[in-house]
C-alpha cells in the first residue's frame, strides 16, 4: 500500500527543519489564521487521491512533539495492515489520559473556548445533544489525536473535510455569533484563532463517536514526548492507568471503570500537589462531571 506522507512548511527557515523522507507541502504566504487547515484543505480539494493509499499532513513541528523520524512511521505505516483506514501519531499522552476528553483539555487550555465547541457541535451533529457528549463523552488514547498527526485512507478524510467545512464556510462567512468565536483568539504560545484548535478535534470527534466505522491503529501514544506542561510532566505510569480505565469505561460503558478514573485523577492531582505546592493545577479536577 502506498503512503504519501506531507511536512507542512511556512518559510525556508521551517522548510529547513522538514525531515527529508516526507513530502514538503508549502503553506508560506497563505492564510495563516488557519494554520495547517489551509493547506490540507487546499490539496484534498484540488488534487486526486488514491482511495487505496494513506495521506498524512505533519507540522513542521512533528519531530520535536513526537520524538519520531519519517523512517520509523514508514516503518508503523509497513506493518499495518491494509483494511486499517486511520494510523494516528499523537503526542501529548498525559493530555490525553488525563482529561475526560478533548472538549475538557480545550476548556482547560484555552478558557472560553467551550462555548464555540458547543456551537459547532450543533452545527456539525444538529442530531446530537452537544451538553451530553461534551461533558459525558469518554475519550482514551485509542481515539484522540492532537496536532492532527494522523494518516488516513481518502474516505476519512473526504469525511473529515466535510465536517471541516462547514465550519470553515461559518468562520468565513462571519456576521454571527459563532463565526465571532471561531476568529477569536484563545490562549496559546501566541494567540490563536479559536476555530484552529477547533478543527484540531474533530478527528478526535469522529473517532470517538463513530468507533464501528472506522479501523484504526495507534502509535503507542505512552512512548512519545509529553512535553506539554501537564503537572509538570511527571506520573507517566499513573497517567497510563488513566487511559486505560477511560479505554475500559468506553468499550464496556461500565460506570465503575468511570468513577474509577475520576477517584484515581482526584488521588493524582491531591499528590501532585502536596509534592509541588501547585493549587493552580486544581481546575480541570474541579469542573469534572460525573456520567
């Protein structure tokens, strides 16, 4: 099976960064309030795609999150069978174990941004009841993907794009209140637009809430880099017992494994910082909700 994977870049100075067994894809000069939506978006709509091979659209940054060289994800890429529709690569494994889901992690990372998430949630699920699914969705390592570093067969990501879309054509549109918090800023390194953080979790949604239609294999999610903040870095054992009751709680629907989570992170958190004198760390325990 073929795999083309692409290494967006804006610049020569981050065109100089690319690792050299991935397909550059320029994005320099275009739009960047999108950042890397813009030049996924731009080559799934003007370029013919293989259905039977895997397309991947990494950051410049991939490396340096991930610990990861194009040789090794070749190589994950070669070993996976070919029915399997989405490869995920997703860093950031305490994120992932630590918060319920992605829509806790965003709320927790930009504050704010919970509102847009419901407003596209209704504008991308109008079937769905975005207050349960925000807060009693169970996301495990199995189906969340951050900086979107995933590789997927055409069908996924004609899905994808679909979704992507309409809030893009929102955004752009403006002239309502969605369209007003989507071009916002939210915190960051530097300020962002809110609608790039947005984007960056519908793949997550899509896993998360359509499991049976999609095959999908994961990079061990526990050996890539964790830089990213969360207590400090600390706990990696801890946070995979984490994931592992979410991934429990999510494929059996058994609320002991759930609670369970929720008494363990408590336990965690109280650790942490009685080891670090931290009690700004408090927040996402204190807004969790129970199933």
């Amino acid at each position: 099976m073929k795999h083309y994977i692409h290494q967006i870049f804006y610049s020569p100075e981050s065109r100089a960064r690319l690792d050299p067994g991935f397909i550059p894809l320029d994005n320099s000069g275009q739009r960047p309030d999108w950042y890397e939506y813009w030049p996924i978006r731009r080559f799934l709509l003007e370029k013919t795609l293989d259905p039977h091979a895997h397309y991947g659209f990494f950051s410049p940054k991939f490396a340096e999150k991930t610990g990861l060289t194009s040789a090794q994800v070749a190589q994950f890429l070669a070993d996976t069978p070919d029915d399997v529709d989405v490869v995920t690569f997703s860093p950031y494994f305490s994120n992932i174990a630590f918060f319920r889901n992605v829509f806790e992690q965003a709320e927790y990372w930009h504050p704010g941004i919970a509102s847009t998430l419901a407003g596209v949630l209704k504008l991308i699920a109008p079937h769905r009841d975005c207050e349960p699914l925000m807060n009693g969705l169970v996301m495990s390592a199995a189906g969340t993907v951050y900086c979107n570093y995933f590789v997927a067969k055409p069908r996924f990501w004609q899905h994808w794009l679909a979704l992507c879309e309409r809030i893009f054509e929102v955004a752009e549109a403006g002239g309502t209140e969605l369209a007003a918090q989507l071009n916002s800023d939210r915190r960051y390194v530097l300020p962002t637009p809110a609608k790039v953080f947005v984007i960056e979790r519908i793949v997550s949604i899509i896993l998360s809430t359509e499991p049976d239609r999609w095959k999908v294999r994961n990079y061990d999610s526990t050996v890539l880099l964790a830089d990213n903040g969360l207590l400090d870095g600390k706990y990696r054992e801890e946070m995979v017992v984490l994931d592992a009751l979410k991934y429990a709680a999510s494929v059996t629907g058994f609320r002991g494994y759930y609670e369970q989570f929720v008494r363990a992170r408590e336990r965690l958190l109280m650790r942490y910082q009685s080891e670090s004198a931290a009690p700004r760390q408090s927040a996402p325990v204190g807004r969790l909700r129970s199933r």
